[in-house]
C-alpha cells in the first residue's frame, strides 16, 4: 500500500525530510501503526516519533486520531501541536 | 466569504469595509492578532490550512448568524508589531458578531496547521502550544 506522509515544523526539521512516498507492509492500517513503523528506522526517526512526543496527525488533511485508518493513496501528515492565530 | 493564506500584508480598514456591504448587516466584530516582541516564522500546511479554516468557518455560521465573513493569515518572516491574522464577522446584531469572532479565533489556534518558530537572542525555537488555547476552544463545546 502506497502513502504519500509529510512532516511539518520541528518534526520536518529533526527528520530532515519533508516528505516522501512509502511503500507499507501489510501489517500498517492506523495512523499509530504508521507511527511505530517509522519509529522503526531508528536514530532520528524514533526519537521525532517517539511516543513521549506529543504530535497531531491528518489523513488527507483533516486531522485525525491515532486509531484512524489509513488506506492507498492517502496523503499522512505528522506535525506538532499547531501554534498560529 | 473570503479566506486568505497569504505572506502579504493587508489593510485591516478595507477588509472591514469589504465584509460590511449587505444591507441585513447591522454589526461588524473584527480582531487582528500581532507579532508581539519576537520576530518570527511561521510556517503552514498548504492546503490543510485552507481546509481547516473553511471548516472552523461553516461551524461559527451553523451556530450564530453569520452574513459575511473573512478571515486572513500571514506566514513567512514577520517581524514584531507586524499583523499576522484578522477575523471579521459580520452579522445581523452584535451579540452573534462578537461570538463568532472569538470562536473562530480559539478554534484557530487549535485547529489550523501553523506553527511559530521565533527568533530569540539564544537562537530560533519552535513556539510551544499552550493548554490554554486548548481550555479557551474547549469552552465552546
């Protein structure tokens, strides 16, 4: 299953990427399955990612729960909580 | 209605003005938010921005009447005492203006994808969210 995920903000910068298209297991169907399967990589990716971080999540861009679903095509986004107005 | 992510400035008269011109209009309630002290970026998620607005909009007119409505907010450099955002709501009396309008701005502090990263004497930081944006939107459930 192909999604396209995103990074925002302080997140953006501690991965050094932006965005990428990922190819995943069968096994990833949420948003936390997603998290944990990037977590994975390791180094900077389970630290910007680690469950002690507090992070909002869109699934073509509504923001959603970690339990959401996730299915091919989807756009992911993983940002910080928002700070603007 | 009118929504607007932009990086340029805007005149905060003529956008009164411009959400001011149906004759069912009796009260106009605005707020422009500044850059208080720190000179900033603010970054966003085109498109999600947009969407997130629109969607914070069409909740104020399901719960006040809202004749007309617009809402601006910058992004890119900033420097302080520069406007970053204006909601102005327009409506048939005062009471539903002045709701709508602080609705849309607590909701807009929660909801729409920006972020701040200030420029302090120690170097850029990311803005923390605060809980109290988070206790002002809850008030409203």
């Amino acid at each position: 299953m192909k999604v396209k995920v995103l990074y925002f903000a302080s997140v953006r910068e501690k991965l050094g990427k932006d965005a990428e298209d990922i190819d995943l297991p069968a096994n990833v169907a949420t948003i936390a399955d997603l998290r944990s399967h990037l977590r994975s990589r390791g180094g900077a990716w389970a630290d910007a990612l680690a469950d002690s971080k507090l992070l909002r999540t869109a699934v073509n861009q509504d923001m959603v729960p970690p339990a959401a679903a996730i299915k091919a095509g989807d756009e992911v986004a993983f940002f910080p909580p928002v700070t603007g107005g | 209605m009118k929504i607007s992510v932009q990086t340029e400035d805007f005149d905060a008269g003529l956008e009164i003005r411009n959400v001011s011109r149906h004759s069912s209009i009796g009260a106009v309630a605005s707020f422009v938010g500044l850059v208080r002290e720190v000179a900033m970026t603010l970054e966003h998620y085109p498109g999600m921005t947009e969407r997130a607005i629109a969607k914070i909009v069409d909740d104020a007119k399901s719960r006040w009447q809202v004749i007309d409505c617009t809402v601006i907010h910058r992004y890119g450099a900033l420097l302080p005492n520069d406007q970053i955002v204006l909601v102005a709501v327009a409506g048939g009396h005062r009471g539903d203006a002045f709701a709508a309008c602080e609705f849309i701005m607590d909701y807009l502090k929660t909801q729409a994808p920006f972020w701040k990263k200030e420029q302090t004497a120690e170097g850029a930081r990311w803005v923390e969210a605060k809980s109290a944006d988070d206790t002002a939107a809850e008030r409203w459930k």
